[in-house]
C-alpha cells in the first residue's frame, strides 16, 4: 500500500505548485516582482538625503546584534554616531531597520540588499490591495488596480530606493485587510493579526498614525460598538498602545524636535489655503492625468448610484486628505496610502463610461500594456562616484579620521563601513563647523580660519572629502582654509546622476601637509536634534578595531 501511494504522493507537487502559480495573487507578484527587481544592483545611496540613513540604521542595528553590547548599549549607539554620523535613530522608528539588518546578515552589508528589504515590503503590499480589492470585485478588476499602483512612477521611485514609504503603505494595507476581515468574522486571529500590523506600520513610520483617524472613523461612522464586548479586543487595544506609545514617549525624550513637526504653531497651519489644497494639487503627478480624471467619474458614479459597498474606500480617500491635512510637515510622498482606492476608482470610472461590458477587457488590456511599458522603461534613480572616492581615502596612509563635507555624507560613511570590516576608520562630518537641526535650527561652532585648522590638528585629520556644493553657507570657510599652503588637492571624482534627480557634481580630496596633534581629552560632537551633544575619546574611536 505505502508502495503504491508513494507515487501519488510525487505528483500531487507539480499539481499543487501549477495551482499555485494560477492563483492571480501568485501571478501578480511574480511580474510585479521581475519588474521591480531589474537593477537592483546598480547605484549607490543618495535619494532625498534620507536614503543614506535608511541604510546607515540598517547597518547600525546589524552591528549592534553581533557586537551585542549588553553592558553599555547607550555608550555604544553614541560612540558608533560618533564613528558613523549618518544614523537617525529614534528621529525614525525602528522595525524596518531590523528587518533590514536581517538583510545585511544574510547578504552582507550591500545597497542591493538594502533595496531587496523594500522589494519585499512592495511585493506584500501588491498582494494585500489586491486581497482589498478583491472583496469589492470583479476579480480582474482588483488584479489591474494593484497591477497599476504598483507601476505608478511616482510608486515605482520609492520602490526603487530605500525609504520608509513603501513599508510603511504595505504595513497600513496589511492591518486594513486584517481589519476588514475582523469586523466581518470577528475572529480572533483577525484580531491580533489586525493589532500585529497596526504596532509594526506606527513602528515603521509616523505616517501610519493614518490608521488611527481611517480605522477609527469607519468604527464611529457604522457604529461599530459591538466589537468592543470581547476581553480579546481590549487586551488587543491596550497592548498595542502600550507598545507604540512607549517607543513615542522615549522618542519623545530623546528629540529636540519630534510631534512639533506635525502640530506646528498649535495647527495654525491647518486654515491656510496653501495648506488644504497641498495634496490637492499634487494628486496629478502622483496618478497622472488621466487616472485622476477617470478617478473622478469613478467617485461622482459611485455616490450618484448610491453605492454603498464603495463608501469604505471612499473614507479610505477622505481619511488620508483630512489626517495629512492637518499636519503641518508635507511631502507628496507621505499620503501614498490614498493611491490605491483611487487607482481603483478610475477602473471603475473606465467601466462607468463604457455603454457595453465586452469593451471593458480591450480597456483593460490598453491600460495594463500601457503600464507595463512604463514599468520597462522606467530608470531607477542611481548615482555613482562615491564609493570610489572612499575606496580610494581608505587606501591611503594615515586615514584613521577622514573629513566630509557635502549632501552625500551618508553614501561616504556607509562605504567606509562597508570597507571596513573591523570598524578602524572614523568620519568627520560638516557638523563640526555648523551644526544644524534638519532645517529648523543651525549652530555655528567654528567661526575663524585658525579654529578650522585647529580642528583638523586636534582630531588628526589628514584627509578632507569635500563635495563642489555647500550644504550651509557657513561652511565657505573650510574652503578658505582648503585654499592655503597646509593643504593640497590630491584627486578629483565625477559625480554622475541619472533622470534628473539630483543635480551631478564633483568631490575632491585634500591631504592636510601640515603636523596633526590629536588631542587626548575627549572630543565634543555638536549635536541638535538630540539634547545634548556626544563627548568620545577619539583614541579608543579610531585606529583599532573597534568596539575595543
């Protein structure tokens, strides 16, 4: 019998894994997935600043779990900013940075496995607005709908890069499946799986605080009372702000500047014109014309045929403008989480204008070829030309402490991370002339050209990295001192960057000609963004393995 049975068993696997590969979800992934992953290889760190620091709190978080500093843990999360300035934590929360040290554990510390963290998150949240979608029908619909958010431009940059915007929406779509599903079945496991992705999206990004006024409207508005007579829903409840609201508070303690960036001048901000209509007015390069316009007649048919299956989506739409709105810090990129149900709206408004049914799959074919040409021709952003400015740094003598001037600090550091192995070398940031709190605050801290030079003996800096643009005005003088006898200009890298995304440059090495003197009292790092500054020993810092 078992003899006879074996067989069966062996091809019961390809029939299992070819109904596996049918199901539209699998389908789905898998293109959105080959797309997505073409080029991961290519480029270095750069976007919008924050990309470096991304990758900079990956790298941070996957030194600290194999160096495991259980006795002094805060000394050495300052001592390791002190070494590499380009980390950010607690200014962001920190799951996805353990997400994506488990990346640098498995692949080595890499942009490409980086950004194989973020394809991940891209692909889970396909997969959940499909899920959503699909409970609205029809079937084909839903699959396009999650088909063109994920091939948005505007969505593919952020795919493409490491930020926090992709599993941050991914997360939100999770907790909203799982939500949808708990109010319906009111199970259990919906529960906590509802509870698990709220905790994980406010852990990821303050931007998921959306989930808060989307979730707790519909809850108000359909009189949804009766969910809260279970101990589950409570336990749920309570330990989930318990969590989120213990990271916050610390936050909170840590930060100089944290929820003032949303609240602004006790929301003020919110009657300004400018203010209510910001997202309004970015909504056409974030869906592009025409879905924009189909998106409307998708709406207005929905509320003049009265339907009600829609109004979720249509709270999903309103929720988003309302909590955005009211927060004073703006960027398109933080109300992503309101482009799916309006992809979805503009399929429905293709189908409100189309007087036959069988002219919906012509349309829907014109637009998935469509999108699926964009997708191919799309250029991920990459920039090149700094990791071969630090490989060339670390090769020289003397390089234990290297200065850097410029925007692309972050990239710098995390090649002379990557490196370096045992964590020798030590960077020197602008910070160190002027101090700065993102753009709400600066500290001049070095003001003459002989404390500059003084700066560079007293640390032992022998080697300045200095980009061809300021960031701050203030930092002229450091060029004004490059310029005299005790420096000398040693190479020059192009800078090149594709698409526009940022503008190319150069950036220049010099070697410091004059004697250094480090000093042997610890050494003050200016610091605004947390309340005090950091004091190190430069000694135990640089010029051995480190931590020591």
């Amino acid at each position: 019998m078992t003899i006879d049975t074996a067989p069966l068993t062996r091809q019961s696997y390809p029939t299992r894994l070819a109904e596996l590969l049918r199901r539209p979800s699998v389908i789905l992934i898998l293109i959105v997935g080959l797309l997505l992953s073409r080029g991961i290889t290519k480029g270095e760190p750069f976007y919008n600043n924050d990309e470096t620091r991304h990758i900079m709190n990956g790298v941070f978080i996957r030194d600290l779990l194999v160096d495991r500093p259980l006795a002094h843990p805060l000394t050495y999360a300052y001592e390791y900013y002190a070494k590499y300035p380009a980390i950010s934590v607690p200014h962001w929360p920190p799951l996805f940075y353990f997400v994506e040290a488990l990346f640098f554990l498995l692949f080595g510390i890499s942009v490409w496995a980086s950004r194989l963290a973020i394809l991940g998150f891209a692909l889970l949240g396909a997969y959940f607005w499909y899920r959503i979608a699909e409970r609205y029908g029809p079937r084909p619909r839903a699959l396009l709908s999650a088909f063109v958010f994920c091939l948005l431009p505007t969505i593919m940059v952020f795919e493409s890069v490491t930020m926090l915007e992709i599993p941050q929406v991914a997360l939100c779509l999770g907790a909203i499946f799982f939500w949808l599903r708990w109010v319906e079945t009111e199970q259990a496991t919906d529960l906590w799986a509802l509870a698990g992705f709220v905790v994980a999206a406010m852990l990821t990004s303050q931007s998921s605080i959306f989930l808060a006024v989307f979730l707790g409207l519909d809850f108000l508005l359909n009189f949804r009372f009766r969910l809260l007579r279970t101990w589950q829903v409570w336990a749920a409840l309570l330990g989930s702000v318990g969590i989120v609201l213990s990271w916050y508070l610390f936050s909170f303690r840590a930060l100089t500047l944290s929820y003032q960036r949303a609240v602004g001048q006790e929301f003020h901000h919110v009657v300004n014109r400018w203010s209510l209509l910001f997202y309004l007015r970015n909504l056409p390069e974030q869906l592009g014309l025409i879905l924009l316009g189909f998106a409307c007649i998708g709406i207005g048919w929905s509320v003049l045929q009265g339907a009600s299956r829609y109004r979720f989506l249509l709270l999903w739409v309103v929720s988003a403008y309302l909590c955005f709105t009211v927060i004073q810090e703006k960027e398109p990129r933080h109300i992503f989480i309101w482009l799916p149900p309006l992809v979805y709206f503009s399929l429905l408004g293709v189908e409100a204008l189309l007087p036959r049914g069988r002219w919906v799959w012509p349309a829907y074919a014109a637009i998935a070829l469509y999108f699926l040409v964009g997708a191919v021709r799309f250029q991920r952003p990459q920039l090149t030309g700094v990791q071969d400015v630090a490989r060339f740094v670390l090769a020289q003598p003397q390089s234990d402490i290297v200065y850097y001037q410029g925007d692309l600090n972050g990239a710098f550091i995390f090649y002379v991370r990557q490196l370096d192995s045992q964590k020798r070398r030590m960077v020197a940031r602008d910070k160190q002339i002027v101090a700065t709190n993102m753009v709400y605050a600066r500290r001049p801290v070095l003001s003459t050209p002989d404390q500059v030079l003084n700066f560079f003996q007293t640390w032992g800096i022998r080697y300045a990295v200095i980009e061809s643009t300021d960031v701050d005005p203030g930092l002229a003088l450091v060029r004004q001192v490059l310029q005299s006898n005790e420096f000398a200009a040693i190479g020059t890298s192009a800078v090149h960057v594709n698409r526009g995304y940022k503008e190319a440059g150069s950036i220049t090495v010099y070697r410091f000609l004059g004697e250094t003197r480090p000093s042997t009292h610890p050494m003050d790092i200016p610091m605004m963004t947390i309340r005090r500054d950091i004091s190190v020993d430069l000694n135990r810092l640089a010029g051995r393995p480190w931590p020591n």
